[in-house]
C-alpha cells in the first residue's frame, strides 16, 4: 500500500536516549528543557528571532488571531485546510473569502480590496503547498487599509522567500509540525513575529495567560506541548536536510513523467526556494481526476484531494462564489510523496496514470 504520504521516523535508539533523559528528569510537559532546546534549534536552523512552539498548527492559529485582537471580519483563501476557516470562526470572526489564483493556486491579491469592507481587520493567507503567496502585494494592501497579516504556513518548514525563512513574514506567520508534514513532532505547530510584543503575549496566551506562578496577564488556553513530542523534533532535526534532497529528488522524477501539456503544474513563486511538501498536478476534467484515483485505488496507491472541497461551498463557512477555487479543487489530485518512497515506486504511479488516461 502505498499512502499520499507516511511519517519520517528516526532510528528508534536515537528517539529512545531521549526519552532516557525524560524519565531521569521526570519532567514531562510545562514548558521543558527539550522544548526549550527545540525552539532554540529552531530559531537557528530558520535564522530567526523568536520562535513559540505549540502543541498544534491550529492552536497556532486561534492564538495569532488572539493576540492581534482581530474581530469583525478576516479575508482569507478558500483553498486550504478547514482549520484556516475554523479558526476565525472558532475565534469569533467571520471568514471573507476571496478566489485564488489560477496557476499559483493562492490567493489572489488583485482580488482582496473588493472584499474589504469597514468591519475588516486582517488577511489570512496560506502559503499553498509551501509556496509563497504574493507577499508584497498582500502587504501592500495591508498597509494602505490598516490590516494585520497572519500567514498559514503550515506547509512551509524549509521554503524560503527572497533568502529568508517564509516565516519571517507577515505580523504573524503559523506553522504545523504534525505528522504528516515534511518535519514533524508527532503533533505541534509554532507561531512567528518579528515582534517581541507578541510573541510576548503569546507566550502569555499558550500557557492559560500565566505570567509568572501567581499572576495572569492574558485569558490564554492550553496551547503547550510535551517532552516526548520536543523529543521527536529533536531527533528528526539530524535528517531535515536528507528530507528535504528526497523531497526535491522525487518531485523532479515526477515532473520527468507528468512534463506534457496535459498536465497544469503549480506555479512556483520565482523568488521562493519552494520545501518539495506536496506533488499536486491539476487534470483537465474532474472526470479525468475521479477515474486516475480509482485505478490507483484498484493498486492500493491512495492519493488525495488536497483541497477539496473549496471552503467557500461548505455550508457552515459562509459560502460565496469563488469559481476559480471551486474549478481547480475539483481538478486537483495530490500524489505520494514521503521520504521513504523510491524511484520504482513512482515509475508504478506514473504508469497506472498514463494507462488510465490512455497516453
């Protein structure tokens, strides 16, 4: 069986010697010495200032909006994760959608001043498959209306932008470490400022608003997270850039296959060095799509709809016309990619897709 994507885990030993010094300790959450040590390779493995790892890419979320004070209403992109959307309304604002961009597949920033009315307080965009949105023209508008910018980048541990980490932009930049992302912690996130004033106060907020043992500065929420899950991080953090040469290895081996008209590829920010987190190619038909996932179905291979359905159709999310989203999240299909997956085995893809489609 072959899944769109399986978890990089390190020798088990070497996971193991760190446990040992869990159970030597006995101190097992609150804000630790692994995680301590975490967040510190991390700000120099990213070259940034101030890193807060969470316990979840969603937490991450819910406390950027927090600490920025954001309400009314949130321009965002329709083509992502439920828990972009969930989010701002989880916090008490309403989600705005505006339509993406048809080849890089982001959101589209000639398309955001018509959205922003007097009750809008931010943009939240996603950095779609690691690759970076449009940031200057997003900026841009921010400045010229008063709007803070979060950025999902979920996707992005390892893409950069202009030479520095894609988390570097924004008012707040969040990222997920869960295990299905390229570095993971089991479960986990982290948010980014170039502020101190709130990373600050959200450091306050992912620790129940603690300052100090007897004193509260912030209403916070549980937002920490644990040793074992530090531990895991810690131990992946010798592999990354192995991880990252087998992802670019793998995607330049499938754009050998899919290097034909018939097939639309992401396009790719030109001032971005992009992580390789996803393999989406974009089929002509949605009919097309459905028959290629049900003959890899047949083999056992299990590709997925990254994003599907657009946001902006469901229900519960205040729906709106975004047509562009709704065409391309009906046509898009993501393919395996993970560390472990060989050359022979996306030969084995590729050709079921090329018989499927009778090329």
């Amino acid at each position: 069986m072959i899944n769109v994507t399986k978890p990089f885990l390190p020798p088990k030993e070497e996971y193991d010697a760190l446990l040992e010094g869990i159970w030597q300790r006995n101190w097992l959450t609150n804000n630790g010495p692994l995680v301590n040590e975490l967040e510190l390779r991390l700000k120099e493995y990213l070259d940034l200032s101030h890193v807060l790892y969470l316990s979840n890419g969603t937490i991450a979320l819910q406390i950027a909006i927090k600490a920025l004070e954001l309400s009314g209403e949130i321009i965002t992109t329709p083509f992502s994760y439920v828990a972009t959307c969930s989010s701002i309304i989880w916090e008490g604002c309403k989600p705005v959608f505006v339509d993406i961009d048809a080849e890089t597949f982001n959101i589209d920033p000639t398309k955001i001043e018509a959205a922003i009315t007097e009750k809008t307080s931010a943009i939240l965009a996603t950095h779609v498959y690691g690759n970076p949105c449009d940031i200057e023209s997003i900026q841009s508008i921010a400045e010229k209306y008063s709007l803070k910018v979060v950025y999902d980048a979920a996707h992005c541990f390892g893409t950069k932008y202009k030479g520095k980490s894609v988390f570097s932009y924004g008012d707040i930049s969040t990222t997920s470490f869960h295990a299905t992302k390229l570095f993971h912690t089991i479960e986990g996130g982290a948010v980014f400022s170039q502020s101190p004033e709130l990373l600050r106060k959200m450091a306050h907020l992912r620790n129940f608003g603690h300052e100090g043992p007897d004193g509260f500065a912030e209403v916070g929420i549980n937002g920490k997270n644990s040793e074992f899950h530090a531990a895991m991080g810690l131990a992946n953090f010798k592999y990354i850039e192995s991880i990252l040469k087998s992802r670019k290895d793998q995607t330049n081996h499938y754009n050998w296959w899919f290097d034909r008209p018939d097939f639309q590829k992401i396009k790719l920010n030109k001032h971005a060095e992009v992580n390789n987190a996803y393999y989406p190619i974009l089929f002509q038909t949605e009919s097309q799509l459905l028959k290629v996932k049900k003959d890899l179905e047949a083999h056992m291979i299990f590709p997925r709809r990254y994003f599907y359905p657009s946001l902006s159709s469901i229900s519960i999310f205040n729906p709106s016309s975004t047509p562009i989203c709704e065409d391309i999240s009906k046509r898009v299909l993501c393919l395996p990619l993970f560390f472990q997956l060989s050359k022979e085995e996306i030969d084995f893809i590729c050709r079921i897709i090329m018989r499927s489609l009778n090329y």
